[in-house]
C-alpha cells in the first residue's frame, strides 16, 4: 500500500466510525447494554479459536489466556450492567430559583455527561486481550456511547483482526450500527489516525517514549483532545523493619511471584523492593527456588529486556542476588539485583527505572527515616505497597510518615498486598501522576473509567419537550439524579 493510499484507508476508516457514532450515541442504555453483553457472549463463543491465535503470536500459557479473555467479557458485562442503572451519566437538575442567594436569579439547570465521540484505542502489548481490541479502553468507550477505532498492537496483529471479526458479527447480529468498530494496522496509521478532525478521544498502554510522542500529538492538534495514556510504573514495595523480620521467607517468595508473574511483563509489577539491610530478606532471596522461566511476549520485548537489566547491572554499587546462566537467554530465568537505599537516592533517574521482565532491585535501607526521602524522589507510580506488622508501633510511625508521601506519588497504595492481580471492580483506580499516566484524574481499569469518554452538557431553561429523556422532573427511564 502506498503513502496515500494509506492515508485514504484511514480517512475511510475514521469517517465510517464517526458515521456509527452519531447513531450509537443516541441509543438508549438498555440497547447498548444489550450489544455489548451480545458481543461478550460472542467472544466466550469464539474463545478456544481465539486462544489458539493468542498463543502462536505471544508466547503466552493457555491458562494465562482463558483467564484474561474471562476478564475481557467480564469487563464488558460489569459495563453493561452499569450504564443500565444510569449513575455514570451524573445528572444534576437546578430548578429555576428567584430568590437565589448570589444576588441574582438562579435559572433552570440540567446537567449530563455525553458521549464524547469517536475514540482511537492503541492496543496494548502484554495483554492481548484485556488491553486489546475488546480491552477496557474499547469496553468503557463503547458503554459510554462512542463508536471505536483500534489500532491494533504489533505483536498480535492476526489476533486483533481476529477479535475484530467476532465484535462486528456479534454487534450486527444485535442491530448495532455498521462501523462500531474498525481496526487499523502500522505505527503511522496510528498516528494519522490521532490526527484526524474526527477523532475525539484517544488512549494507549505502553511505553513512556512510545506514550508521551503520542500525547504531544494530540495536544498540538488544531482541536487538541484528551488522551489517557498509561506509559510506566516501578511500583516500590516498602517492608517496614518489625515485617521483615517476622516473614523474611515470605517475602522472598511472594516477591519472587510478583516480579515473575506474567514473566514480569505487567505494569503493576513492583520493580523496586525496599528492606531493613540487617534482615535475612536478601539471603532468603538468594536461596529461594524461581520459577521456570518462559519466553517473552516477543523478540522484540526480550531485546529490549536484556538492554535494560544490562543497563542496571553495570551501575556501580548494583550487584546480583539471584541470577542463572540463562538470565540473559530466551527465555530469561528470574534476575534479582540489590543496592542500597544510598546509592538510589545519589542517581535515582538511573536505578529508579522499570524493567519489563522477570527482574527486580532489593534495595535497603538503615535508617527507615530514609525512606521518606527516597518516596520523595519517586516520579508518578500506578501503585505503591506498604508490608508491616499492625502490632508493632515502629512499624505503624514509619508507615504514618511515608503514607502522605506516596498518597502524593500513586493511585492504588497498597497495604500486606502485591500489586499484581488487577481486579475489575467498581472502586478500581488504575492510574496515577505522570509519568505513570498522562491523566492522573482517571483511571483505566474498572467501571469509573467510562467517564473518560464522557463530556458534561447543561440544558439551560429548556422545556421538557426537547429535554433528553434523562433530564426529565417526570424522570421516565428511571435514571438517579440530584435534584435542587
């Protein structure tokens, strides 16, 4: 395909979604709740076929598949099910009042979130469903009332047109309009894509470099627009002094489940692990048993991996707790490096870094003072975890001093938990201050995210008669509403 006739595909493609935007953002919530659980169902229908392509192209376990496709037609039924009882539209109604106390009248006020418009969608890599074509960016922009366009990830492009077949049947089978979603392929699609007038909302899961290019795109469009990229995290993990020693050996092993997880390709994995240096954490590390190791998600991915734990291992004061003759193979066995706090905090833009793969840095610490400080030099984190023992007062004013610090640093603090394992849930907060996302105020995963792909309207003294249903005093749909 050449330059232009590339170019004419997206402008095809763009103009064919907004077309079924118009139309799916006047369907009702009990309609579109009705595709999207006829498109989860189809998904279910089609998984075996699905998991099959999922695994020639990304190396990852079946069981590790069937579990994250359940979570994908999970999300989207919880999706359903939430726009149905009409929370997320946020309805306000401030009846007209002369005597209004601000000195002048009140008039007749209604407000509503809408549908935003049409929303690009950049794929994830390590989630190829979850964070894929029918993954939750798609999920709440759907619920919300747009039509999607997904630019599917490289690394799983057979699966993605795949997934892409199943929704459409699935959504014209329910009487969905034509176009509700259209995947497109190659880096630069993408980015004509993010440039297009039509497009409203974009969102992305991956790198920080990959990430940021696209936010400045977006933001120095003619008509900037919003975009929710979650880019990095190295998500510390703080043992206070009292835990360490109470469960050294549950450390070592729960950290070594965490970081090796998914073969340490999840952005909630905790990078970083910080223990009191006279515990046994570290030489219990060094004797635990890892897991297998398994291949990574690509070529790709594991070159980048190796350049990165490459990168850490030569810094001086950095040395190796754990480590095989294969951690640099392919697949790589579980590498686990250890410094001191001190030398993070004299080059925390080397040795704070994530590292996508089976590896994490044991850093420790003396003084648990230090460990404010070392909070403070954090960049914006997707999660933060405090381990201590509840009984013990140290542990507990350590804890007191380092919480308002990370309060400020992440959105998911953590306490006694790993961060890995990302529950779809109505209180989920996936998100935090940049560089962990561009949008610390949202969050990508769970039922709130929807609100990304919403916009608030007022009616200002309209008669009910050309009133949305939703705004109505008779309230005929039965939608919640605040009135004043």
């Amino acid at each position: 395909m050449t330059e232009s006739q590339a170019v004419a595909s997206i402008e095809d493609t763009v103009v064919k979604v907004a077309g079924a935007a118009t139309v799916w953002a006047a369907t009702s919530e009990a309609e579109r709740a009705r595709v999207i659980r006829a498109i989860a169902d189809a998904l279910d229908a089609a998984g075996d076929s699905l998991i099959r392509i999922a695994q020639e192209e990304t190396n990852l376990p079946t069981p590790r598949l069937q579990g994250e496709l359940k979570r994908t037609t999970f999300q989207l039924r919880i999706f359903a099910e939430t726009i149905e009882k009409g929370e997320y539209l946020g309805v306000i109604i401030d009846h007209a009042d002369p005597e209004w106390p601000m000195g002048a009248p009140r008039p007749d006020l209604r407000r509503m979130l809408v549908p935003i418009g049409p929303v690009l969608v950049f794929s994830a890599s390590n989630f190829p469903f979850a964070f894929s074509v029918a993954g939750g960016d798609t999920a709440a922009a759907l619920a919300a009332g747009n039509a999607v366009v997904v630019k599917a990830h490289s690394g799983h492009p057979k699966l993605s047109d795949a997934t892409a077949a199943v929704i459409a049947d699935a959504a014209a089978r329910a009487g969905a309009p034509e176009g509700l979603l259209e995947v497109i392929h190659g880096q630069q699609e993408g980015v004509d894509a993010l440039k297009h007038p039509a497009i409203k909302a974009a969102s992305f899961t991956g790198s920080i470099p990959g990430g940021r290019a696209l936010f400045d795109i977006a933001n120095a469009r003619p008509e900037p627009i919003p975009f929710y990229g979650e880019l990095g995290s190295v998500n510390p993990a703080f043992f206070m002094p009292a835990a360490a020693t109470a469960r050294p050996g549950e450390i070592a092993d729960g950290y070594l489940g965490s970081i090796t997880g998914s073969q340490g390709q999840l952005c909630t994995k905790p990078g970083l692990l910080f223990v009191p240096e006279d515990s046994t954490v570290v030489e219990s590390l060094r004797v635990a048993t890892s897991p297998s190791p398994a291949p990574l998600l690509n070529e790709r991915i594991q070159e980048s991996y190796v350049r990165e734990l490459q990168r850490i291992q030569a810094v001086e004061g950095v040395d190796t707790i754990k480590s095989g003759d294969n951690s640099l193979a392919d697949p790589p066995e579980a590498t686990v490096l250890f410094t001191s706090i001190d030398q993070v905090l004299a080059d925390p833009e080397t040795l704070i870094a994530e590292i996508f793969g089976p590896a994490g840095v044991v850093v420790t610490y003396s003084d648990p003072a230090s460990l404010t400080e070392v909070a403070k030099a954090l960049d914006g984190q997707l999660t933060s975890t405090i381990f201590a023992e509840a009984e013990s007062d140290s542990d507990l004013e350590v804890a007191r001093d380092l919480l308002p610090i990370l309060r400020e640093k992440a959105g998911r603090l953590l306490w006694n938990q790993w961060p890995t394992g990302l529950s779809v849930t109505y209180a989920q907060q996936h998100g935090g201050p940049y560089p962990a996302t561009t949008a610390p105020t949202t969050t990508a995963v769970g039922t709130t995210s929807i609100a990304r792909f919403l916009r608030p309207v007022v009616f200002q003294n309209f008669p009910e008669a050309l009133l949305p249903a939703q705004l109505h005093d008779s309230n005929p749909l039965g939608i919640p509403q605040q009135v004043n």
